[in-house]
C-alpha cells in the first residue's frame, strides 16, 4: 500500500505548551517538525535553522514573492511560516508531519489541506496560561500581555478544529495526540487499499477507496 503521511496541526494560544508537547512527541516518535521561518528576534539559546529561520522582513516578503510558503501570518507584530515544499515532500515520502503553527495559520492549512488533523492544545486554566508564559521568562512584560489578551479571542476558534486537548500534564496531552494520531490512520476514509487475506484462501478482498 502507497501511503501518504499525516498533516498533524498543533496550534492554539502561546504559552499552552504547544512547544513543549511538539518536543516530547518527537521523543516518542519519529515525526518531521516542521521549522518555521520567522521575522522575530532569536530568544536566548535559540539556534537558525533549528528553532526557526530568522529571516529580515525583506527576506521573509521575498520567499512570499515567491510562493515558498504553505501559509504564513502575522501574529504578535512578526510574520512567522511555514516552509512548503520540504513538508509536502516529506508526507509524500509516508512520514507524518507536525506543524506548530499559530490560529491564522492553522485556518489557512485546513482551507487547502483539509484532510489534515487539526488538534487545538488548551491550558488547564487562564490563570496557569498566564503563569506559564511568565515563568517561561522569554516576553517583556507588554508582549505578555498582547499575548494572554489574544489568548481570549483564539479560544473561540476551537470550533473550528477536530479535536482539544488540554495540557495539563505534558505527558497526558502527549498520550491523547498519539491516541488521536492512531485513530485518524485508522479511518476508513483515509485507507486507499484495504486487502484482507485469509491463510487458506489467500487474498479474499481487495478494496479500493477514491
Ligand atoms: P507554546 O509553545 O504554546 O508557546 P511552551 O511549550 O513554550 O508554549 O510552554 C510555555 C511554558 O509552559 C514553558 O515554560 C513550559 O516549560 C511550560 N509548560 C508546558 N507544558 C506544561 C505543563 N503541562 N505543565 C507545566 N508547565 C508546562
Ligand atoms: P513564538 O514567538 O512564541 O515562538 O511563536 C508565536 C506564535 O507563532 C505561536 O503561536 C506559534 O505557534 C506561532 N507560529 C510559529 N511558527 C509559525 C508558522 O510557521 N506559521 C504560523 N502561522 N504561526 C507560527
């Protein structure tokens, strides 16, 4: 059977702990994160090319120029996308992909991939939201703020993905996506070829699905 790999969306608000899940799922598994491109300035311990593509703003507009995006958005007064042609590369050759990527982002992703899983990662609380960005120590005090405001708005567009899921321990959240993962490979709708073999008779049934 040729299979494709899984467009897996892990978005919701900052400091959710969308980064932190992305990192433990990949210990788990072998998925491709995808490593964005961003117009932001580099935090402390973070690596070009690992963490993201720290581009200029005439970078970034350029390689929009040139249709080098899945999708990208402006989120909190910098442009962060996604690079295309390397995630469509890499679900063509079976491997799921991860994408953590913001609400924009992710809206534009399901408009033109809407076979993706599109999973948004709650807090356990607003209260723990705020906590945890702040003991993440990496925004002034206004970018915390901009960011815990537009957490408000974000939450009503849960809606519009498949599945929520609250991180309230790393490893719970983590559990769930694998479970959620597993369950989309299982779909009926996604299986192009189902053969059944029977050890006697050899193959009994051969389906082929559009
Ligand atoms: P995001 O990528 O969504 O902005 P991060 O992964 O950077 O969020 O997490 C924000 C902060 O919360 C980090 O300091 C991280 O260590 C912490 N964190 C993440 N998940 C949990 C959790 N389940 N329990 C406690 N702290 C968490
Ligand atoms: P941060 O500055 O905290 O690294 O990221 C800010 C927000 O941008 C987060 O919600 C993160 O998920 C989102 N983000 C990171 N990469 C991308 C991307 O390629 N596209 C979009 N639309 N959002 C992204």
């Amino acid at each position: 059977m040729n299979k494709t790999g899984l467009l897996i969306v892990i978005s919701g608000p900052s400091g959710t702990g969308k980064g932190t899940i992305c990192k433990a799922l990949v210990h788990r598994k072998d998925y491709f994160v995808s490593i964005s491109a961003t117009t932001r300035n580099p935090r402390v311990g973070e690596v070009d090319g690992e963490s993201y593509y720290f581009l200029t703003k005439e970078d970034f507009i350029d390689r929009i120029n040139k249709d080098d995006f899945l999708e990208h958005a402006e989120v909190y007064g910098n442009y962060y996308g996604t690079p295309k042609s390397k995630v469509l590369e890499t679900i063509e050759s079976g491997k799921d992909v991860i994408l953590e990527i913001d609400i924009q982002g992710a809206l534009k992703v399901k408009e033109n991939y809407p076979n993706g899983v599109f999973i948004f990662i709650l807090p356990p609380s607003m209260e723990e939201l705020k906590n945890r960005i702040t003991k993440r120590g990496t925004e002034t005090e206004e970018s915390l703020m901009t960011r815990f405001k537009c957490a408000y708005k974000e939450i009503n567009y849960i809606s519009k993905y498949n599945y929520a899921v609250v991180n309230d321990t790393v490893e719970e959240a983590v559990n769930k996506i694998e479970s959620i993962v597993l369950a989309e490979k299982c779909r009926v709708d996604r299986i192009k070829t189902t053969t059944i073999l029977d050890s006697k008779e050899g193959l009994i049934h051969e389906q082929l699905y559009d």
